[in-house]
C-alpha cells in the first residue's frame, strides 16, 4: 500500500508519495514518441518499426507533466527517451523547456543513428550524459539485430560525442544465438575510451512475456556474463547507489562495468522509476499492466491537476511488485527503457 506523506518543510506545498517498502518515485523516464528507426528483435517481433502514435502530446504538455511531477512526486532526474527520442519534431522544444526545471540530473537514451547530427542541440540544452544502445561491434549482426541503422554512423557520434565531454554509458542485451561473442570486444571496446558498459539482461516484455521457449533461448544471465568476462579480466564489485538498477564492477586500470540483472537479482524492492509515456499514461512499474492516463491533467491549471495527479501517483506507485519483476505485454519502446 502506498501514502501520501508530507515533505520536508523545504517543500511547503508538495507531499512525498511513499510505499509500505520506503519507495517513492525519484527518477522519471519521459518517451517523446514511440517512433523508432530500428526494429530490434527483442522489442518488435516483425520487424516493422514503430511509428508515432496519431494522440501524442506536444512539447509543451510533456514539459508541464515534469513540472507537475516534480511536484507532485518529488522527481530528481529526468531521462529523455522513446521510442528514439532523437527522430522526434519534439525534441528541441522539450529539452529547452526542460532545461529551466529544478531537476538535478537530465539525461537522454538513444540508439545513436542520429547522434553526429544532432549533437550541437543535446549541447546547447545542457546534454551531459547519454545511455546508447549498442549491442554489438559486428556489422552483420548489428543489422540482422536492429533491422536498420549503420554501425559506424553510431560509433562516430558516440565518438563525437565524447569528444565534447558528454560522459556515455553503452547498453548492451546479451543474447545466446545473436551476440554473445560480442561480450568481451565491446566491454574492452568501452573501456579503451572511457565508456561505461551496461549489460541488460534479456527482460520478459512484449511479445517475450508470453513466448517462454524463445526468451529461455536467449536470456543470457549475470552468473554466465560474469564467467565470461572473468575469462579475460579481474573485477570487483564496487557501491552503487540504492535506487539502482545495475551492480557495478571495477576492472583495476581499466574502468567499470556494470549489470543490469532484473531476472537474477532483482532490483525491485528499492525501484524509484516512474515512466510518462508519449500520449499522456504514468506507468508505475514496467511489470505491470496498470497505466494511469494523466493528459487532461496536464492542460489543467497547477492548483487543479497536482491534487488530482497525486491520487494518480499513490496508484502508480501500488502497481509496483514487491520482490521481482514478473514479466509485462507492454511494448518496451513505448515506454522507454
């Protein structure tokens, strides 16, 4: 069960909205649009990739929604998502009015096919981290994976990108039959220039969530990916923060490496992620089939929509589980990842 709660006496007008289990929502993950210039195979199973719903909502009303859910919820750090965040005619207007939020941390995910190109407006907004997806170093196998794209167009923005100062973590789904040979050349891909890996491990979502045999094909868990990287490389697991989804290792002289192990050790009892989807739906938890529909809120005014977002939220937040994440038949990239 979740409450409402008053905040710190530095928050004279919010509440904070928390659970039996101490949680609340820290981190908000914002899709611009369910577009996408990929197909990947563990997201869409026909390969034909998704397209921008006819309802989504303007710049504008997607900014307000942070406003409203910093408020609201006491949100801390934004990230910027998809779909592919970067195809969107909203990205611009977004960032620029994200930018004069009081939020401690913005950041942005994307699959880096138009990274190079866009990069002096992730700058000018105040870009300074990005999560890229990139799951493997193989021409072949990147195109028979995300059924678009160009590799080295994404391994030059990154590059570019890097160049600027922008810290980059890599995010790679390991998978047997498709790209666990591509493991160790991207992990020391990343540490050679100061990237920091992130494996995901192979989640129950979409059309993964009904079909067993083809994700237990797949799955590749933390116990074989850390066998295989202890083949090559001496680490140690090192702190990471609470709300944290991925453990983090160290590799001495090299760099870190990270774990994002939701079927082997799942992080749900300290998740603090909220999830706006392009057309206006709070999802509380990625494994669950509730969505609470907040875009008549947003073109209310501040003193209507935040009692009414607050119920939505204490909601919300009950849609999380309590101890592992049982599978979703929600789409990843209509929510972001």
């Amino acid at each position: 069960m979740s409450q409402v709660l008053p905040a710190p006496s530095s928050m004279p007008e919010s509440f904070m909205i928390v659970d039996r289990q101490g949680r609340r929502f820290r981190n908000l993950r914002v899709s611009l649009t369910a577009a996408c210039n990929y197909a990947c195979t563990y997201c869409v199973p026909d390969g034909k990739r998704l397209v921008a719903a006819q309802d989504e909502l303007s710049a504008d009303a997607l900014a307000r929604g942070v406003a409203y859910l910093i408020e609201a919820a006491g949100i801390e750090r934004l990230r910027i998502t998809g779909g592919e965040p970067l195809v969107s005619p909203r990205l611009d207007a977004f960032m620029a009015a994200v930018a004069k939020l009081d939020l401690d941390d913005v950041s942005l995910t994307t699959n880096g096919q138009l990274l190079a190109r866009k990069l002096p407006q992730l700058q000018a907004a105040g870009i300074r981290r990005l999560n890229v997806s990139l799951d493997t170093l193989d021409p072949l196998a990147f195109r028979q994976i995300a059924r678009g794209g160009d590799l080295s167009t994404v391994l030059d923005g990154m590059e570019q990108a890097s160049a600027l100062g922008m810290r980059i973590k890599v995010n790679m789904v390991p998978m047997r039959g498709k790209n666990l040979d591509q493991v160790l050349p991207l992990l020391d891909y990343c540490l050679a220039r100061g990237f920091e890996l992130r494996f995901i491990e192979l989640m129950r979502m979409g059309h993964l969530s009904h079909d067993r045999n083809a994700f237990l094909q797949q799955f590749v868990g933390l116990d074989q990916l850390l066998a295989l990287i202890g083949g090559q490389h001496a680490y140690a697991q090192v702190n990471a923060p609470l709300d944290a989804t991925a453990m983090r290792y160290h590799i001495p002289g090299r760099g870190h490496f990270g774990v994002i192990a939701n079927e082997s050790v799942p992080f749900c009892r300290t998740c603090s992620r909220l999830r706006l989807s392009s057309t206006g739906w709070l999802h509380g938890c990625l494994s669950s089939g509730n969505r609470h529909f907040v875009g008549d809120l947003l073109e209310k005014p501040r003193h209507q929509a935040l009692p009414a977002l607050q119920r939505l939220l204490v909601k919300a937040l009950a849609d999380k589980q309590d101890v592992a994440f049982s599978g979703g038949v929600t789409v990843m990239k209509v929510i972001g990842g």
